[in-house]
C-alpha cells in the first residue's frame, strides 16, 4: 500500500497533493490518502473522489496550525499503524520543512524532488534530477520499507488524476500528542513578508529575464501579466539586482511552478532557470535571439524584440 501525505490549507487541498496522488496511482494500485490540521471536510471530500482506498484524516487541537514537530509525531503514529510500503509526499515548502525529521525518526531513508516512479515487481526507482537538472539519476533503496519521496511540483499533472466511481470513505484517525511535544510556536504563513508569493498555486506566469534591461521596463511585463491576469515573476539576475523580490524568483535558487501558461520575456533559458519552470503545460517565450536555449522547450516561440512584440499582445488582449 502506498500513503499519499496530503497538504491543505484552510480546508483548500494543495494542487502538489494531487500531484503525488496521480504519482501514487501511477506506481501502485493500493493508496491511501492522509489528511492532517484542523477544518479538514472541504479538502477530505475532495480527495474521497479520487480513485484511492481511503482518506484518513488526522485532526487534533495541536495539528490545528502547522509544526514540523506535530506533524512528525502524528504521522510516525499513522505509518506505524498502516505500515506502508512507501510513503509519498508533496515537495512543497511545508513538507521540505518536517520531511527530513520524519525520515530520521522513523530511521527510514528518504528520495527527494522526484520527478519519476517507476516498478518492477517489487523494485520501485525512484528519478531525480542532480547537479541542477543537468542529469537525472534512478535511485533504488535497499533497505527495508517503508520508504519515504516527495515529488517534484509539475512533474506528475494533476488533471491526470484517476477519479473513483463514488467517493471514498473518509476515515478518522486518532494520534497521541503528549502536552509539551511540539516546540514550535506556529506563525500564520507568509504573514511575516507581505509580498511573499507561492508562485505554485498561479495558473499563469509572465516571467523576465536580462532581456528586460532596466527596473523602468517592468511596466511592460506588469502590463501583460496584468492583461492574461498573470502572477509577475523573474529568472536569478532580476531578483538579484533586487528588481523584483526574492520570492518571484523561479529557478533551482527559487520557486519550482507548473502553471497552465508560462511566458517567458527576454529569458534565455539557462539551465537553472528552466528547472524552475520546464513542467508548464504551455510555455511562450520571446526573445529576440533565435539560438536562446528557451526556444528548445517552448511550445510557443517569438524571436523579436519583447520592447515590439508584449505591447502588440497587450493590444490585442484588450481589443
């Protein structure tokens, strides 16, 4: 059986869940799904949909903000009760932050930023990317189960998830969280930086690059994310030169996203920039270098100047 650790937020699943989901049912047929915080029907209901066993839902006073500690602790709980084979979990900032800890504690190794599973028999290989994206590598574990990987964001889609033929049932489960267990004090996320962004919940992204020559030109690329209703991103170099806040960044220093449409400005298409963003389902790029490494991906390429080409596509998104 493999358990797919699920992320909500306000009762709102994390699109990566069903991301590992769709992972999940690609490798095995038995999977569960685990819910952990406290207003869990909206997104419990979501997942009893899918083509899974169960929706196991852990709520408790101290899961009600997220810890790195409360979540450790239910969960060891809840692994040694269902007693997996392998554990997937999605590569998001919250499971980057408790992840490793669980593996520790349950003195199991774990396989990061997965961007394929495949089986044979009972062989599960595990590929991830090394040397930022440069390579990908298939790790197999040797020792015994459970096993623990997180899944790379865009790398398994979605609207690939298999759907039941009736919901699932949705099953409580109780843990033990001793008074004094979790040493964190729990912060509302984000609440501390008002401009953070998750680029990974945006649909559509408009990216620039070097190409974007000066702070004074970003009037552009805010026009055209304005007009597709866009969130405003950036390669390294932008936010670097502090042209744009460091949570824009999309690259293997930054955000990894998968959004419906990515339009790429005066980007070249360097390595570490496109392992950011290579699991768009549309890419658009613009660049007046007809050889940029961008055009190799994209399903949509303009060789032009972005100075000529955005306000023309302005102009006619708002004809």
């Amino acid at each position: 059986m493999i358990l797919v650790v699920a992320e909500q937020r306000d009762g709102a699943i994390n699109k990566a869940s069903l991301e590992a989901v769709v992972a999940a049912q690609q490798v095995g047929d038995a999977v569960k799904a685990v819910l952990l915080g406290g207003d869990l029907e909206p997104a419990a209901a979501e997942l009893a949909r899918a083509r899974v066993e169960a929706v196991l839902t852990v709520s408790d006073p101290a899961l009600a903000a997220y810890t790195a500690d409360g979540h450790v602790i239910a969960l060891e709980q809840v692994i040694a009760a269902e007693s997996p084979e392998l554990v997937i979990l999605p590569h998001t900032y919250q499971t980057r932050d408790f992840a490793p800890a669980l593996a520790t504690r349950l003195g199991r190794p774990i396989v990061t930023d997965c961007v394929g599973l495949g089986r044979q028999g009972s062989t599960v290989t595990f590929t991830r990317p090394m040397f930022q994206g440069k390579v990908l590598a298939d790790v197999v574990i040797e020792a015994d189960p459970p096993w623990l990987a997180t899944v790379q964001v865009g790398a398994f889609k979605a609207e690939a998830l298999e759907q039941g033929s009736s919901p699932v049932p949705i099953v409580p489960v109780k843990v033990e969280i001793a008074d004094g267990a979790i040493r964190q004090r729990p912060e509302a996320p984000f609440r501390e930086a008002r401009q953070a962004v998750d680029l990974t919940r945006a649909d559509r992204i408009v990216a620039v690059g070097r190409g974007i020559k000066g702070e004074e030109h970003l009037e552009i690329a805010r026009g055209l994310a304005s007009a597709l209703g866009a969130e405003l991103a950036a390669s390294r170099p932008i936010c670097d030169n502090g042209w744009l806040p460091m949570d824009r960044q999309i690259g293997s220093s930054g955000q990894t996203v998968a959004p419906k449409l990515y339009v790429a400005l005066g980007i070249s298409g360097a390595i570490q920039h496109v392992v950011g963003m290579k699991g768009a389902k549309v890419i658009v790029a613009v660049n007046k270098d007809p050889e940029a490494p961008i055009f190799e991906i994209s399903d949509y390429g303009i060789v032009g100047d972005l100075f000529d080409v955005v306000p023309a596509i302005i102009k006619e998104l708002s004809a």
